[in-house]
C-alpha cells in the first residue's frame, strides 16, 4: 500500500511539475506573441516608413529565432508554434524586401517607386493580416494543454 500511495504522489509530482513546466512554456510564448503583436499593430501606419520597416524586420528576425530556439515537448504546442514561426519569418522577409526597395528608392522615379512599392506594402499588409490565426491556433494550443 505505501508503495502504491508513493507511486500515486510520485506521478501527481510529475504530473505538476510536466503542468508547471508547459505553464512556464506557454507565459513565454504568449510574452513572445505581445511582442510580435507590437510590431505588427501599426503596420498599415508603418508600412510606408523605411526606418521602420528596417526595424521591424530585424524584430520579427530575433522574434522568430527566438521562436526557434524553444524546446517544446509537446507535439500540438510545438507544431502550433512552428507554423506561426514560419508567419513571422515570412512577414520579416517581406518587411526586408519593401525596405529595401526604399533604399533603392533614389534610383527609382515617381512611378517606377509607386510601382514597386505599392505590391510590397500590400505583401506586408497580407502577411501581417494571415498572422492571426497560426497565432490563434497558438494561443488555443497552450490553452487546450
């Protein structure tokens, strides 16, 4: 019986700590989430600022990396958390490219800018708009845990 009794206490432990453990996973992704929801909430005011598409592709770069560096055990956690990894990496690219069309800005005129700005700004729209539900997705999967 005290065997039983210790093995029954000994999986409620484990069972605690495997709980606290995914609680302290889940505080750090959602920490990551707010992060990434700051850069992209005043995209459509951003969007047509060099400096801060610069910016926020660098942010969304060390967000995703960061991203990639987590350890989760969990399958459906992790699978949730690497589908919205690839969406940030994604609007960083696309950060990264309307920037750099900025920078060649000088060598474009009026209408050549237009043109090639107007699709990049629209790519970066989209691809901040398409975050909400691998980020829904994660916030359900660290909730449903």
């Amino acid at each position: 019986m005290w065997g039983r009794a210790t093995g029954i206490l000994v999986s409620a432990v484990a069972l605690s700590a495997c709980g606290s453990m995914r609680a302290e996973l889940c505080t750090t992704v959602h920490t990551r989430v707010l992060e990434e929801l700051r850069t992209t909430d005043r995209t459509p005011h951003f969007v047509s600022d060099p400096w801060a598409c610069e910016r926020h592709a660098l942010r969304l770069r060390q967000l995703a990396e960061e991203l990639r560096a987590m350890n989760i055990p969990d399958v459906a956690l992790r699978r949730s958390l690497e589908d919205y990894r690839l969406e940030v990496e994604r609007l960083a690219e696309a950060y990264s490219r309307l920037s750099a069309a900025y920078q060649a800005q000088p060598e474009f005129t009026l209408d050549e800018a237009r043109q090639v700005h107007t699709p990049l700004r629209r790519e970066v729209l989209n691809h901040a708009a398409s975050l909400s539900a691998p980020r829904l997705q994660l916030q359900r999967a660290c909730t449903n845990g």
